[in-house]
C-alpha cells in the first residue's frame, strides 16, 4: 500500500511533545542533542517541559515542530514505512522536504531556526494576529477586510480550504473583521 506523509505547520505543538520518543529511541536522542546545539538553547527541555508560553514563541514553536515531525518520519522510515508523496502545511513544507529525502536533518533545522527568527522578529516589531473565517467566499473576505481598510491593517492571508480563508493584520481590526463575519 502506497503511503503519504503530511506534516503539520505551526500551532500543532504541545507541551510534552516527542517526550516518549525520546525516551524510547536513540534516533530522538541524537536528534534533540543535535537540536539543541543548533538552536543554542534546550528545545528539548522547553519540548517537555514548557512553559507553555515558551513553546508558544514562534522561535522555538518552529524548531520544536520540525524536530519532532523528522523524528517520527525518520523512525517510520527505520521500520520499512516509507511515503510515495509528501506534502507540509507552511513550516511543514520542511519537514516533507526531509521526509522526501530532499533536505539533511541540520540543514533543514537551520533553515527553519532562520525562518522562525525571521517571523519572530517580525512580529515584535509589527505586533497583529490572524484569524479564521469559515463558511464564505474568498470574495466575501477581501469586501469585509476592504470595509476595514480605513479602520487599520486587516488582509486574507492564508487560503487553507474551500471553506476557510485566515485574515491578517493588526489585532484591533482584525477582531472587527471577524466580527463582521460571523
């Protein structure tokens, strides 16, 4: 049977995450130690122990992901389970491209350390927020975020499905926005 390997991108992480991974496979060992030279810091300390707040920064919550998504694609590998396709949703583009043999664990980490650096300062310097509308045309949203042009920065951003396209911009009008939708 032919399989495929889809990997998540940002917001899929969790306190706790590859923990029992860890301490089952030498793989993971390697794996967090190689990490945590990379990053400069013990990702797996904030992995599987948090704070959750720290986890939730997009400097670690990036690495964090993509370790912890090679791991797994590496092991099923190890056991004879390899995919046919790949695909990654945002960061976990990064992790298909390891998965498809594509990219070296520590380049990939390191191009993952960059962009999550990158997207962290970005948001300190320009603080907003993104959100969900689910149920209208990709139309409907650019008129709402049109409406709101005059209020302050609102735009879609993400179109993730048929059915539900992310907004972004600065946390005041997106919160009307979204408001506006429902």
């Amino acid at each position: 049977m032919n399989k495929a390997f889809i990997f998540p991108g940002q917001a899929s992480q969790y306190v706790g995450m590859a923990e029992d991974l860890f301490e089952k496979f030498d793989l993971a060992k390697e794996y967090f130690k190689q990490a945590n030279e990379i990053m400069e810091a013990d990702l797996k300390s904030i992995c599987f122990r948090g704070p959750e707040e720290e986890l939730k920064k997009t400097y670690f919550t990036q690495p964090a992901i993509f370790v912890h998504s090679c791991i797994l694609s590496a092991l099923l590998k190890e056991t004879g389970i390899s995919p046919v396709a790949v695909a990654g949703h945002s960061l976990g583009e990064y992790s298909a491209l390891f998965a498809a043999g594509s990219l070296g664990f520590e380049s990939g980490l390191k191009l993952v350390k960059e962009r999550s650096r990158l997207m962290y300062q970005a948001g300190q310097n320009n603080p907003g927020t993104m959100g969900a509308i689910i149920g209208l045309t990709p139309e409907q949203v650019k008129q709402i975020c049109d409406n709101f042009k005059s209020v302050g920065i609102v735009q879609p951003a993400n179109f993730n499905s048929p059915g539900q396209i992310a907004i972004s911009g600065d946390k005041e009008t997106v919160l009307k926005a979204l408001d506006a939708a429902k």
